[in-house]
C-alpha cells in the first residue's frame, strides 16, 4: 500500500479550527503595526500650514494661489478692520461649522476639539494680534524675501538648507534657542552673519531700520508659537480625526 492509504484521516472540524488560530495569529501584528502607524500630534503651526495656508497663505494675508478662484477671497486676517471680530472663539466656531457661500467647510471630521482649539489660539495670536502693525508687516514681507528658505515659513528651519557638514539653520521655535537668541543676537546675525555658517550678513541690502523689522517679525511671530514638523500635505493623509 501506499504511505497515504495508511494515513489517518484528519476532520473537517480540526483544519477549519487551525485555519482560524493561523489567521488569528497574522491578523495580530497588523492590527499592532497599524497602531504605530497613527500621526504624531501636530503642533497648531503645523495644523494651520495643513489645512489653511493653501487659502489664507502662508501669512495669513490670503495671498494664496487659490486666492484668483475664490469668490468671496480668504480672509485676510491682518486686516486691522477685522481685528475685532476675528476672536478666539469666532475663529473657532468657524472652523467647526464652515461659513456658509464660500470656500471654508467645517474640518471636524479632521481636527478633534482640542486642535481646532489651538489652531483658532495660533490663528489670532500670530496674525490678527498683529494686523496694522505695519513694522510686523514690513518684517514678515522682508523675511519671506530673504530668510524663509533656510529658516522656513514658521521658523523651525529647512532640512538640507544648506551643504552637508555644515550647521543647519536656525529653529527659532526651539525653547532652547528661544532662551539663547537675544534681540541684540538676532540683529547681530542679519546684520553681519555668523561665522562658521552658512548665515550671512544683510547689512548691504537692508537698512538699519529693516532689520529691526525682521528681527521683531521674528521675535514676536516665529518665536512665540512652536513650528514643529510640517509635511506640506494634509495633517493626516485624508484619515478620519483621532478620538
């Protein structure tokens, strides 16, 4: 006879249990890798960068390039004429519900309450707490011009900015800078540069009074709100909001 005439038999019953433990046992580490895979916490710069700038800009000015095909425009929330309205809670409030006829659409499937919190927080603190301050202004124009390709749009500097092997720029939203960089420091370093850097002096292309604009966009702006790690893409890759 042949080995598999003599073979016992094994039940249905049996196979279909082990079929059920063999899936148990792979399903388990994807369950657990898909855990780890969840966003880190963003920080309200890096919310705003996600899911505003592309309307409202960089700035905050609505100078976006989805600006033309817009209609009503973004708010511009440096306009002075709506520093009044524009509260912690009203931008709050809209960020929940919307605003009906126009662009803006309710982001709670998105953001959990906390963050609509602390973006509406960075919304007002960074811009309209400044709007009609026209040395901020002048300071935030001058240093998209010449700063934000190294030390980035909020300030929490740009990988590879600069040659291998040498510092990186400059994350003004680090405590530890924060404490470090004095206003003397910071005007120092637009001024004449910093050696062993790739960081140089501004003197020959901006006046003594622009860069103490830069210097207070920076010190009032930048470093008071904390930057983070920004993708450029949406926050959460189009998933549902975390609980």
């Amino acid at each position: 006879m042949s080995s598999s005439a003599s073979s016992p038999r094994v039940p249905r019953s049996w196979l279909a249990g082990l079929a059920l433990l063999a899936a148990a046992w792979f399903a388990g580490p994807a369950v657990a890798g898909n855990r780890s895979n969840e966003a880190p916490q963003q920080t309200p710069a890096a919310l705003y960068h996600n899911y505003c700038s592309v309307c409202h800009g960089d700035h905050g000015d609505g100078n976006s390039r989805a600006k033309g095909s817009l209609n009503p425009p973004p708010a511009n929330f440096i306009d002075p004429k709506l520093q009044g309205k524009l509260t912690r809670e009203y931008i709050a409030a809209i960020i929940r519900g919307g605003k009906p006829r126009t662009a803006m659409v309710s982001y709670t499937t998105q953001l959990n309450d906390g963050e609509i919190d602390a973006l509406a927080a960075y919304v007002r603190a960074t811009f309209v707490d400044h709007a009609g301050d026209e040395q901020l202004v002048r300071g935030r124009t001058l240093y998209g011009h010449f700063c934000v390709s190294c030390h980035g749009v909020t300030g929490a500097g740009v990988a590879n900015a600069v040659p291998a092997g040498q510092p990186q720029p400059r994350d003004f939203t680090s405590e530890a800078v924060r404490k470090e960089l004095t206003r003397d420091r910071l005007v120092s370093a637009v001024a004449i540069g910093r050696k062993g850097t790739s960081m140089t002096g501004f003197a020959g292309q901006l006046q003594p009074q622009d860069i103490e604009a830069v210097v207070d966009y920076v010190q009032k702006t930048l470093m008071t709100s904390q930057g983070g790690n920004i993708s450029g893409t949406s926050a959460y890759g189009g998933q549902e909001r975390r609980k």
